[in-house]
C-alpha cells in the first residue's frame, strides 16, 4: 500500500543513517522499525500498571509542628550540626 510521509528533519537524518549503515532501502527500514514501534506500543497497554506502595516513616516527632518554617529551618540545622 503506497502512502505520503513528510518526516521531520532529526527523524530523516535517523533514517538515513540507517540505511547507510545497514544497506537496506529506506522502505525496508521504515516498515521494520514501525513494526517494531507497534509491537513495543501493544505490549506496553498489557503491562501492569506500576504501583507504589507508601511505607510509614514513623511519623513526625512529638513536639514539633509544622505550622513555622522558620522553627523547622532551626530543627534542621541542629540536626546538621550533631
């Protein structure tokens, strides 16, 4: 089936070079790396999602609030300094 691509100029260096380097005609390449884009997107949409599970830090210290910054700015200097 005969179709018009305009490519933008990085991706009409890539596949030049490809050419180049492989010695196939540019129709080779094109179809051979679509192929392989398609294949990479399909088995992309049947991955498992990725899942962060939160883990507990202990929470916070007793005594201290988050309500200043300038007070948490002091508590960390005081623990950069022991």
């Amino acid at each position: 089936m005969r179709h018009t691509l305009t490519f933008e100029p990085d991706v009409d260096a890539a596949l030049a070079a490809t050419c180049r380097s492989t010695g196939k005609p540019l129709k080779e390449v094109v179809n051979s790396l679509l192929r392989t884009g398609l294949a990479l997107q399909e088995s992309l949409k049947s991955a498992p999602p990725f899942v962060i599970e939160p883990v507990s830090m202990g929470g916070i210290r007793p005594g201290i609030s988050l309500d200043s910054i300038s007070a948490l700015e002091s508590l960390i200097e005081e623990d950069s300094h022991r």
